[in-house]
C-alpha cells in the first residue's frame, strides 16, 4: 500500500545500492582515525530519505543514520557512532539516544522488528542518553513498547518525513499584538465555490466557524483504514509533545479562507500528525469526490492536495495508475486539482504533482496544477521541488495562518522560560512549504471563481476564473 507523505526528504537518487549479501550485524572500524561501531538494521523499505537534516543534528553527538542497500527485497541503515560516544564541544542540540530509536521506530519492518529493536537496544546500551538524560527504561516495559513511546527533541516522527522546527519549512509560533486579524471581507454576490482538502481535518479556530466548513464524514463518505486522531488533539497525547505535523489541514484552510472568505471548505481527514495518510484514504476521497458530482449530490470546484510520495516506477505503481485515472476523472468533471510540488529542492517528479508534466495521453479538461513555493520577495525557496513539471509558483515561505486553539497554553509571567515554538497559543503560526503555496493556489483560485460569473458548466466557470487569474499575476 502505497504512503502518503508531506514531501520532506528523499534520496538524491530513486533507489538504494543493491548488495550481494546482507552486511555483518555490527561492525568496529576506524574513519579519520577514529574508532567506529556501526550496526546495520534492515528496515521497512528503501526508504528514499538521505535524512540529512537529521544528520545535521545528529553529528555533534557523533552519530550518523546511512542508507546502506538492498539486499532481496530487504534494506539496510548503518548507525554509526563514535565509541566514546562523547559529544563534539559546544554542542547544544539536545540530542538523546531515544530520540534516535525514535527515528528508527516506525521503519523497522515488522517481520523483524523484534529482533531489531533489541539490536538498537544493545548498541545504544553503553550510552542510552549521549548527553546525559536518561531515558525512563523501567523493568517490565519492553524495547518496542520503549520504541513506540519516546519523542525526539527536534520533532522527527517518521525516516520518511522529519520536520525540524529549525529547518526552513518548520512551524513555529508567533506574537499577535493586536490579536487575532479579520478575515478579509467575501465578494459582493458571490458565486458559490466550494473547496475540497485532504488533510489532517480541521480544528476549532475563529477563522472557521461551523458555517465555513464541512467534514465529508458527515456527508456519508467512508474513509479506508484506520480514522486518524481528532484535528484538536495531538496524535501522540502520551509524550506531550504535538507531533510534526498537527494542525496542517487547519493551518490549509485558514490559508484558504484569508484568500477566499466565502468559499466553503469539504475537509476529508486523512493525514496524521505525523505527516503520513495511506494512500487508500487519499484514492477513497477522491472517488468519493467523483461519484458525488456525478450523481450531482455536491459540488466542488477545487481540490487541494498538500501531499504526495515519489515513486520509482511510475509505470509500474498500481496506485498511481489508479491516482491518475480518478484525477483524470476529477479533470473531466471541471474540477481543479492543486497539488504541492514537494520540499526536497530536487526536479525529480513527485506524485501527483507530477501527473501532467509527465503526461503522454492527453490531459483531462481541467488539467492538474503543480505547485512549488515562493519566498517573500517572489524568488523561489531553495527547498522546493521544482523542474518542468512545476506548473505554477506561489507563496509558501513564512506563511500565517490557523492552527487549532487548543495547542496552546499559557505560561506564568514569573517563571523564564525559553521560547517553546511548538506553544501555539493564540492559535497562529508561521509555517513554510509547498503544501502551504498549493494552498496558496487553490485560495486564489477559488476566489476567482467566487468573484466571477454565475456558471452553471463547472469547467466552464473554472476556466473562466482561470484565464482571469491568469491575466492578472
């Protein structure tokens, strides 16, 4: 089955060096004349992750997470350390021990994730905490029980998608002076516009009262798998943190609402907080989508895809042959698909971005659009996805928007405290991406087409509000 993922890290290249027999377990070995212990894990997939702001983190404490090969189907990571263990001088990054089982916990393949988990165990063992806080390992709580529990201090859920609140895509908090600012006010006799966004759902805000949006669940749509957790709370309640990626479909739709106030918003629900959706749940959804407005029970203009995967064999992929096909559909229907381009500052196609660049059987009526983000004074970010696939550019660097109000709590005016970007209070934050310049997009579009004439042929008044928008960028 096919993930999902707000497009963070991948590979410089699709696939993993094939070995001719699987590596030693642990190995001991000098690099730079320093003694090395380095133990290989075989891991889920091969994951396309070059995990290199992990890394960033990681050194100063002198460990380094490698992709090493593929051996049968099976892949190998190296974790390498130094054998003192000593952290570099004047390194500050809270770096523990658990938070390195926690990036290795949930790509541990399950046929061996017993035996790996008590790999990591005994390698970590001499050092559980690198520098200096240990974690809490009681008698009677197993390894993976241990695993599935700790949070790493620099936000890291998942191999496949690790967000940093330092990196140049993290979210982060912010000051209000004034409070929260009104939404812009809706266009004089709107046309009706509604908004389609597959996303972590959608938490309590001002910014979107109960009139603005609607859950599809509510609607009859029956997501595939497993239902993530509530859009309010936090996907892991049991670490106290809030997880890489909570409030994503929140922080989406208030984008939506500062550039289209009178459009409604049809929230599907299936992203984690972790940043990771089945891909079943986005397919579901979308057929859903499809099967409304051909029995004409609902209307959508716009769907806003901040997701997506890479995929090594597009010709190949079972999903992606069936993404294309109900896209397509959606294309045919007059409905415009907005999807982010990916933030791995690569031109290697992303999915489903890059559908129709990579077309070869003619495009639907209403052809995909591929976005990639713009820095504040208009010049593209450097982590973004770009090449000829992109098909158009928006804002998604140091964006404002909506996140739930109930991921923040005061503080005490008598007790210092360093700034915790991860507070939300006031239920703002800044925020960068191109799921955020897909957003961008679709809020622009969808505006348009509210401020555009009352057509009844859906891919009449999209294009019209298109070719309008066009002529004014």
């Amino acid at each position: 089955m096919s993930q999902w993922y707000v497009l963070d890290e991948r590979a410089d290249d699709y696939g993993w060096p094939v070995l001719d027999e699987s590596p030693p377990a642990t190995t001991v070995g000098t690099v730079g004349g320093e003694e090395t212990s380095t133990l290989s894990l075989p891991v889920a997939q091969a994951a396309p992750n070059t995990l290199r702001r992990v890394n960033a983190f990681l050194r100063g404490a002198r460990l380094s997470l490698t992709p090493r090969g593929v051996v049968g189907g099976t892949a190998f990571l190296d974790v390498e350390r130094a054998v003192d263990g000593a952290p570099d001088p004047g390194h500050e990054a809270p770096v523990t021990a658990s938070a390195v089982l926690d990036l290795l916990a949930d790509a541990v393949a399950d046929e061996v994730g017993a035996t790996t988990a008590a790999a990591v165990s005994t390698f970590l063992g001499q050092s559980h905490d690198l520098l200096g806080q240990n974690p809490d390992r009681a008698p009677g709580h197993s390894t993976t029980e241990v695993l599935s529990s700790v949070k790493s201090t620099f936000g890291a859920r998942r191999l496949f998608s690790v967000k940093s609140t330092f990196s140049e895509t993290g979210r982060s908090t912010v000051q209000l002076p004034l409070g929260a600012p009104p939404l812009p006010a809706p266009p004089d006799d709107p046309a009706e516009v509604w908004v389609a966004v597959l996303d972590t759902g959608i938490g309590r805000h001002p910014w979107l009262p109960e009139d603005a949006w609607v859950d599809a669940r509510s609607r009859g749509w029956v997501p595939d798998g497993d239902v993530p957790a509530p859009a309010d709370e936090n996907a892991s309640p049991h670490d106290g943190h809030i997880d890489a990626f909570a409030g994503h479909g929140t922080f989406v739709a208030g984008l939506i609402r500062q550039l289209a106030p009178s459009a409604g918003i049809l929230s599907f629900h299936t992203m984690g907080g972790d940043g990771a959706q089945p891909g079943e749940s986005v397919l579901s959804g979308l057929r859903w989508i499809c099967a409304q407005l051909t029995a004409q029970k609902l209307s959508v203009d716009v769907v806003c895809l901040a997701c997506g995967y890479y995929e090594a064999a597009p010709s190949e992929d079972d999903h992606l042959t069936a993404l294309r096909q109900v896209l397509g559909e959606l294309g045919e229907l007059g409905v415009q698909v907005v999807a982010a381009a990916g933030n791995d500052a690569t031109a290697a196609p992303a999915f489903p971005a890059a559908l129709r660049g990579l077309a070869v059987d003619g495009l639907p009526r209403t052809p995909l659009l591929a976005a990639g983000a713009l820095n504040p004074d208009g010049s593209r970010a450097d982590f973004s996805n770009h090449g000829t696939w992109v098909t158009d550019w928006a804002p998604g660097v140091a964006l404002l928007s909506s996140v739930p109000e109930s991921f923040g709590r005061p503080g005490f005016a008598d007790v210092a405290a360093p700034l915790d970007p991860d507070n939300l209070v006031g239920g703002f934050a800044r925020w960068s991406g191109t799921s955020f310049a897909a957003a961008y997009l679709t809020g622009l579009i969808a505006d348009a087409i509210a401020r555009g004439p009352h057509l009844e042929d859906r891919p009449a008044r999209v294009s019209e509000a298109l070719q309008r928008l066009k002529g004014s960028r």
